[in-house]
C-alpha cells in the first residue's frame, strides 16, 4: 500500500482491532499463569516468537543480520525487554488486570519525561505537560485505590510501573541510539532473541515451572506468541510505514479502555470509581500527548 496523509477508515480498524488485542493479552497472561509460571510463561514466548520471526524474515530472503557499532544498544535493548517481561508477567499474577492495563499504558509518560532530558528539540510543551500531569493523576488515583477485595497488591501495581518504565527506555535507546539502523523486524527479533535465555535464567528462582496445566493455558501461550508478540507488532510497524506515526499513536489510549472493559467482562474484576477515575484520567492524558502538533498554513505569496 502507498503510504498516506492521514488514517483511513482501514487503518482505525486495524488499529482499533490492535488495541483490542493488546488490552485482551492481558487476561490472555492472567489466565496463562495458571498453568505456567510467568517468568517461564514470558521465556516461551520469547522462543516462539524468536522461531517465527526467524522463519519470516528467510523466507523474504532477508535473514538476521548483525549492523555495525548496533551490538551493544541491541543487547541493552534486548536486555531491558527481558527486564520487563519479567516484572509485568509477575505483576499480572498479583494484581488486576484493569490496574495493570492503566498503569503499563502510562508508558508514554514516562517516555516524554526521558526524551525531554535526552532528546534535544523533544521538550515537554505546555499541552504535553498537561497531559502528563493527568496521566500521573491517573496512575496515583490507581495505587492509591486499594479495595479490600484481595485482588490487589501494591507491589504488583509498582511492578507494573517499573515494566512502563523499561519500555519507555526501550523506545528511548531505539530513538538516540544506532538501534535505530536497525530494521524493525530485526529489531524485534533482537530483543526475543536475547531475552529468552535471560527470562530462562530468571525463571528458576521462581518456583516450579509449570503450574496446573491445562489446554488453556496452551492455547494462551500460543496466542501471545503469534497473534501480539509476532503477527501483532509486524502488522502494527507495517501500519507505521503507511500512516503518519502521530495518527498511528494516537489511538494508544484505546489499550487501556479494552484492558479494563475485558478484565472486568471476562474475569469479572472490580472496577469501582477510584479506579473509573484513574482509566479517565490516563486516556485524557495520553490524548493530549499523542495529539499531532496543529500546521499553521504559510500564506502564499
């Protein structure tokens, strides 16, 4: 497809659906830590996607390929995307999926807080500001709420905030870094492909591997690997090459709604007002931060 100006009626779907999907990979993970250990859950994952990432990338006769001076950003990068693995997948086996969905969708935040540090020209402008105020309020409101339902734990919520963070520094080294020489699918590639003997090594100090298996818990698997980690995140950089990136990151604060909607519909999760608040705040934030800069036309001679 040529590339276009602005998204389409094919490219909200598309990116609707993808939003959808990510909010329902997390009850997708939820209900697969039943049956496999997380940090072992997230390794498998990682293997999955490493195969058929390998298997896509020869069949377009385009094999992985090391850039020069790339190596070390690649493993930092592959190195935090374990990191993060780690700390989201226990996350979403002590708390909900609803605080989950809204405090890892803030990552925005925390990557304009970075990028205005070490990115020059990419400074925090008043309308940005805002929405990283309410983005903030947003992710307090959420901690802060804590019912006495027993499906909450507070360090489950800040691990969830530390996995937000990598990611954000992820997107940073793939901004500042000669990571950026790097194809998007190899990109991709790199950090499944480092992570997944990291995630092994975690594993093992945390309990047995495999928990009550079922067919479930399988088919969970599976679906993360293909549809969201290798399918997902191909389709989604493919939509990158064809719509501008701000239309394409504006619709960010989807996943957060999806992922509370689907924790409470399908797990039947709490969703009291606190955290009502909390999901209003974040979405309003992440508009306002995504929201495209607005062309004042220049006025022909």
């Amino acid at each position: 497809m040529e590339r276009k100006d602005q998204i389409d009626a094919f490219g909200a779907i598309s990116l609707v659906g993808f939003s959808a999907v990510l909010g329902f990979n997390q009850v997708v993970i939820k209900v697969t830590n039943g049956g496999i250990q997380p940090v072992f859950s997230a390794c498998l994952r990682s293997v999955g996607a490493m195969i058929l990432l390998y298997l896509w990338m020869r069949q377009r006769n385009r094999p992985p390929r090391i850039v020069p001076g790339a190596v070390p950003a690649c493993l930092l990068a592959g190195t935090l995307f374990a990191f993060e693995f780690v700390v989201l997948y226990l996350a979403v086996d002590l708390t909900s999926v609803a605080r989950v969905s809204i405090i890892f969708y803030s990552m925005p935040v925390w990557l304009a807080l970075m990028a205005h540090v070490a990115i020059p020209g990419d400074q925090i402008t008043k309308r940005k500001g805002m929405g990283l105020a309410l983005c903030v309020a947003g992710v307090i409101v959420a901690i802060s709420d804590r019912p006495a339902t027993g499906e909450v734990s507070l360090v489950g919520d800040i691990m969830v905030l530390v996995a937000a963070s990598c990611w954000a520094g992820i997107a940073l080294i793939s901004k500042t870094t000669k990571f950026s020489q790097v194809d998007f699918t190899m990109q991709l590639f790199w950090q499944v492909s480092i992570s997944a003997p990291l995630l092994f090594i975690a594993a093992l100090f945390f309990g047995p591997l495999i928990r009550d298996l079922e067919p479930i818990h399988l088919w969970g698997l599976g679906f993360q690997t293909v549809i969201v980690v290798t399918a997902g995140y191909l389709f989604w950089f493919w939509l990158l090459k064809i719509y501008p990136a701000s239309g394409v990151a504006s619709f960010s604060f989807l996943s957060p709604i999806f992922g509370v909607a689907f924790g409470w519909l399908i797990l039947g999760e709490t969703v009291g007002p606190a955290l009502t608040a909390a999901l209003v705040l974040v979405v309003a934030g992440l508009l306002l931060i995504n929201r495209p800069k607005r062309v004042v036309p220049v006025p022909s001679a």
